[in-house]
C-alpha cells in the first residue's frame, strides 16, 4: 500500500490537527454526494475507501494519543435511487447501476410513449445525466417530479441538477453574492480584455 | 471557438504563470519549427491546454525552462519551455488540425470577399494539415469525424442543445482519453479523462454558441440557443437577455460535472495551472463573455 501520509497530502511530522483537516478536506471532495449519478462514482468511491484507509492507518499508528473522533466517512451510502420498493423497471436500474447505459437505454426507449410513468422519465433522465446530456436529463427530472410531486427519489435528482445549473457547484451565477471574487473594478475588466489582444498575436505575454 | 480555456492569471503565482507563459511560447516555437512562420497565426489558448495536459500527464516531470527572444516580437524577452517533445508536438498538430477545419468552415459559411483571408490562408494550411494528418492520424481522425457528425447535426430538425454539444463534446473525450497513452486505455485514469474531456468539449462548444449567439442571428448562421428561442433579427432585447442566461444555466450544470471529474485526475508536473484553468479561469470567461455589457444592474437584479 501507498504511504497513508503522501495519500493524504501531508508530512508525516503534520500534527493529529493538520491530519483531521487534510483528511476531511479530501473526504468532502470525494463526497459520494458529489458523485451521485456521476458516471465516476466508482472511481470516487474507490478514491473515498483509499483516504479511509489512509487515515485509519495514520490514526491507528499514532494511538496512544487520542486522534479526535473525526470518525471517518462513509463511502458506504452511494445507495442513490436503489431502493427497496418494488419496482417495474427493476432490470433497468440493475443496468445503470452496473454502468451499461446504452442498454438501459434500449429498453426505456422500447417503452411506448402511452406508458411512460414518472418512473419512466426519472430513469431516462438519470441515463441522459450519465450520457452528459444535462439539458434534457433536467427536462426528464422536471417531469418525472410533475407527475409524481410527493416523490422523493425524483425530487432529490431534481433539486441536485437546479442547484449545479444554478452555479453552486462551480460556473457562475450572476445574481450570486458570493462571488466577491468577481466584483473587481470594470477598469481592471478592460485591461485584462485588451490585454488579452495584445498577447494574441505576441509573444503571449498577458502583461 | 478558440480562446475560452484560459487561466485566472490573478490567482496563478508568477512562477506558475511563468510556465503557463513558457509553454505557450514553446508551442509557438515547435508551430514554426514544424509547419513553417504562418502556422504560428494558430496558435490558441485551448491547444495550450491541451499541451499542458499532456505535459502532466507524461511520465517525464517538469521540462526544462530558457530565457529567449520572441520571434515574434524580437523586442521581447521571453521565458519558455525548451523541451522538444512529443506532448509539443502533438499540441502543434492539433492547432493545425483544428485551424484548418475551422477555416475549411469559414469559407464554407461566408461570402466571397468576406472569406478571401480564409481562402488565402486555407492555400497555406492545406500543406500542413498533410502533414499533420501524416503524423499524427489519429488527432486528424477525431477530429475530423466530429466534423462531419457537427454537419448532420446542423441540418437536423431543430436540434436540441445537448445533441448539438455533442460531436465537440466527444471529441474532446477521444483526445483526452487517448492523452493518457495507449497503456493506460480501460483504465479508471482514463475513465476520468475521457469524463474531463467530454465536459469541457461541451462547455466550450456552448460557450462559443452562447457568445456568437447576436452574430449568429445577424448572419442567419446556425446557433443551437437561436433554435431553442426561436430567435432571430425582429427578437426584443429581453429574448436575447433570456437565452444568455438560460445558456448560463447550461454551462453551470457542465461545469459542475466538470469540476467532480477534474477532482479525480492526477497529474503530475503544471497541476496548479490546470486546476487554476478548469476551477477558475473557465468560470471567468462565463462572466466575461456573457454578462460583460451588464454592468452593475446584473448584481442588483
């Protein structure tokens, strides 16, 4: 196994403190939340279980002294949407989940278009949200949860794709008041702007 | 659609921005070098991204840096990378690739004497995308391929958004994933590539639509948002105001699926640019481009 310390990012002189904070920096980015319906769930997942290991060798090596009780997080709730309720499209969930979109496609898209439940437009949107195609996956979601509003599996992969489209996740969101970042002054704007044309054809010097 | 992918130069250190400086004037140079002074008119921001990536990716560590002239701008003393290596190259021949392309659709698109720069330099890029397409055929195959799926697109019936962003998109995914080197191909480091690729060839296919999109309508040209809209010449202001900010929306929910990916690539030499460019240069450039002629009244919304 890799050395826990140079998983974490950290020297192994870093103090218990340092460690936790290394630790849940990592844990938060890798969250399995952020990956719900990612195509790269498995990969983040494996990346969560590597850091878990990571932290619990260092905590264990250094027992004796109490490590805080930063238990670790899990990796264990990527459950998203397999739920126990019985299910028409069973088959169908076990082939997203199993990573074969373009199968689960084919048979969502064999369902006639009288029969198509908001379990049916869920499940088209999550394959749609794999595939990259945001837009139409959020109008399957939108769908979905205007036939069956009291669902809660539904509105969850609703709420998730209004908030990234929002520019909580990253991007930009122009009537946000937490991006200080931006307020910078429009002279500073312009300069970077005809900046940005002198490099063009130079030496690609911004400044 | 070039120039979208840029760093946040604020928030580089000057060391960083230095190397970001340095690549992109050793991708100038290797241009010239391989296809001649006039090929250095394509170099980009994108392509420089993409030799950056390379660079990360490639088992080699940091290159080597000099101090030099610019060819360019002899007056100028310029910092860059003397490594001549195949992440360089490879850059080198995806600029000409992408140039050429893009110029092939120029004259395609325009009138005579609007496309008469077009047709002259095409005469010139004709010769180096042989070339290119000889050395690297697989870079000219991706990309040509998304090319002629852009085409069927276009004509379609109304296209959605997301179909329209997808030969770029899968594009971008083929360059990144086979970034990685044949070795890795199936593995989750390329899994994770290919997810950054596909991402950013869709934020920055719609990104180029969003902000040609008054152009567009002016010259009839194809714009998925004027299709989605229905806009066109007689549109109020307030639709135009409308699609910008639905193709916020849009860019926003890419760059989210972006970012999650980007968090999982490992990359060895250049990270702090790469991720300076992906988490805050790309963000930057939305609110450049869309929300640049609202000033304040946006915030006060």
């Amino acid at each position: 196994m890799s050395d826990p310390y140079e998983v974490l990012g950290v020297s192994p002189s870093a103090s218990d403190e340092e460690i936790k904070n290394a630790y849940r920096t990592l844990a938060k980015k890798y969250h399995p939340d952020h990956y719900a319906n990612s195509p790269l769930a498995d990969v983040a997942a494996e990346k969560m279980k590597e850091i878990n290991e990571a932290y619990d060798t260092i905590v264990k090596e250094r027992k004796g002294r109490r490590a805080g009780n930063a238990g670790p997080y899990t990796a264990g709730q990527t459950d998203y949407g397999r739920y126990s309720a019985p299910s028409e499209y069973a088959d169908v969930r076990n082939l997203i989940y199993s990573g074969r979109n373009a199968d689960a496609e084919q048979i969502l898209d064999g369902v006639p278009t009288e029969n198509r439940d908001a379990e049916w437009h869920y499940l088209k949107g999550t394959v749609l949200y794999r595939r990259g195609w945001l837009e139409e996956a959020y109008q399957d979601f939108s769908r979905a949860c205007q036939i069956e509003p009291g669902n809660a599996e539904y509105r969850a992969a609703l709420n998730q794709i209004s908030q990234q489209r929002s520019g909580m996740y990253g991007g930009y969101n122009p009537y946000g008041t937490s991006s200080d970042r931006w307020s910078g002054c429009d002279i500073c704007s312009t300069l970077c702007a005809a900046d940005a044309c002198c490099s063009c054809l130079g030496g690609g010097r911004m400044c | 659609m070039f120039g979208y992918i840029r760093p946040q130069k604020s928030e580089l250190l000057v060391r960083e921005f230095e190397e970001y400086n340095g690549i992109y004037c050793a991708l100038c140079r290797s241009l010239g070098r391989e296809y001649g002074p006039f090929a250095r008119l394509a170099l980009n921001y994108d392509c420089t991204f993409y030799a950056l990536l390379l660079f990360a990716l490639s088992s080699g560590g940091q290159p080597g840096f000099s101090k030099g002239r610019c060819v360019v701008n002899p007056l100028k003393k310029c910092f860059f990378c003397r490594e001549r290596n195949n992440s360089l190259s490879s850059a080198a021949a995806l600029t000409i690739i992408l140039a050429y392309y893009k110029v092939c659709d120029d004259v395609a698109d325009s009138g005579f004497f609007r496309s008469l720069f077009a047709r002259f330099s095409l005469l010139f890029l004709h010769h180096a995308h042989k070339k290119a397409d000889t050395r690297y055929p697989k870079l000219e195959k991706a990309v040509s391929k998304a090319m002629r799926k852009q085409q069927t697109v276009e004509i379609g019936n109304s296209p959605g958004v997301d179909l329209c962003a997808e030969p770029t998109a899968g594009m971008m995914a083929e360059l990144f994933a086979d970034a990685a080197g044949p070795e890795k191909s199936g593995t989750p480091a390329a899994q994770v590539l290919r997810e950054t690729g596909y991402c950013l060839g869709r934020w920055t296919y719609l990104i180029d639509a969003a902000d040609d999109l008054p152009k567009d309508i002016r010259r009839k040209s194809f714009n998925p948002f004027a299709v989605k809209f229905q806009l066109d010449e007689k549109s109020p202001p307030e639709a135009l105001k409308q699609a910008r900010y639905y193709a916020n929306s849009v860019l926003n929910g890419t760059l989210s699926q972006l970012d999650a990916a980007a968090d999982l690539l490992e990359l060895g030499c250049f990270e702090p640019a790469i991720r300076n460019i992906i988490f805050l240069g790309l963000p930057m450039m939305q609110r450049q481009r869309l929300f640049r002629k609202e000033n304040g009244n946006v915030r006060s919304l």
